[in-house]
C-alpha cells in the first residue's frame, strides 16, 4: 500500500509536469472558451487587454504544441484572423490572450498566400534599406500609419512539427514577421510609427 503522503507527492508531480509541459488552466479556459470559432481580440482601448498586450510571451514546447489545446488554439486564431467582419493579415497569440510565442503570418511570397503558424520565432538578422510602408493591427482600432521596417529577414523558428527551422523572407511578408514577432515582446507597431495615416 502506498501512503497518503506519497500518493499526494505523485498528483503533485502529475500535475506540476502538465503545468510545466502544456497549458496552463487559465490558457486552456481562454482556448477553450467563449461561442464560436472567433476569439475576442484584445484591444489597446481597453486597460486590462492594454496590460496583456505589453507582455513578454512565453515560448511554447513540443508537448504544448502536440497538445489538443495547440490545435484548437491554432484553428481559432485562423478563424479570428480571417474573420471578413474584422480581417487581418496576422496575429499573434497574445493578440487572443494567450502569452505563448505563437504567430499566424499570410505567406504573400507563396501560391495560395496561405496562413502559416511559427513557434518560437525569432528574427535572427535584418537587412536592405529599411523602407516605410502603412501598417494597422486587429488590436489597435482606428489607427493605421507609416513604419519603416527591413523588407529581408532572417529568420528561425520551430515548424508546427516544432522542426527547428530558418528562412530568410523579403518583401512586404517579412513586414508580417516583424510585426507579429514585435508583439510576443509587447510591441506594438504604433512604437514604431512615423506618422499616423488621416
Ligand atoms: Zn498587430
């Protein structure tokens, strides 16, 4: 017979290795939660959202992103994204209240100019003349303006099979990269805006 004690240390260790290992309870109800396909988006309009944001997310590992909640999670935010009544060209998971290193880009380089997820990514390098380009953001209403952003860059991240991976992009999709990778360190493109457009 195994001790009480014992057995609480063992649901201890259980649960801590999901924690550590998946989502968290508060992700997993934000996820799971609310009617429909389409995530409320966090705005800057409001302080609460404003707050998550301006957060450093967290990177996601290879048992989060087998999970059941990646893939539900994964699906709604394309779903949020293209919503017709509020589309976007990307998001980022902080964008639906989930701080994890996760981002949605249209691939304007590709046939199809599919969506594509990146885990973890990071912009390794930068470079051609920084050109300025109109820019807007599903979590900023109202506003759209100039920033002038690299148009090549270099860039790794782990694949939705979390293979590691690097790539260099030009164009306005490496545009997309910067500005969804900007909000997994609570960036916002309006930090960056020359001028706001009338
Ligand atoms: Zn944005």
């Amino acid at each position: 017979m195994i001790p009480f004690a014992k057995i609480s240390a063992l649901l201890f260790a259980a649960a801590a290795a999901t924690a550590c290992g998946g989502f968290s309870d508060d992700e997993r109800r934000i996820i799971n939660g609310g009617e429909g396909e389409i995530m409320r988006v966090l705005t800057t309009a409001d302080r609460d959202d404003s707050l998550t944001l301006r957060r450093i997310s967290a990177p996601l590992d290879e048992k989060a992103v087998a999970s059941d909640d990646f893939a539900v999670l994964r699906r709604r935010m394309l779903a949020t994204v293209r919503n017709p009544l509020n589309e976007g060209v990307g998001i980022a998971a902080p964008q639906v209240g989930i701080s994890r290193r996760l981002i949605a880009v249209q691939r304007f380089d590709k046939a199809g100019e599919p969506f594509e997820f990146y885990i973890n990514p990071e912009i390794l390098s930068v470079s051609g003349e920084a050109e300025e380009g109109p820019e807007g953001c599903l979590s900023v209403d109202g506003v759209r303006g100039s920033v002038a952003r690299p148009r090549r860059i270099e860039l790794r991240y782990r694949t939705e099979r979390f293979v590691d991976t690097t790539e260099t992009v030009e164009g306005f999709t490496a545009v997309i990269f910067q500005h969804e990778t900007d909000h997994l360190d609570g960036v916002l493109f309006i930090d960056r805006m020359e001028r706001a457009e009338n």
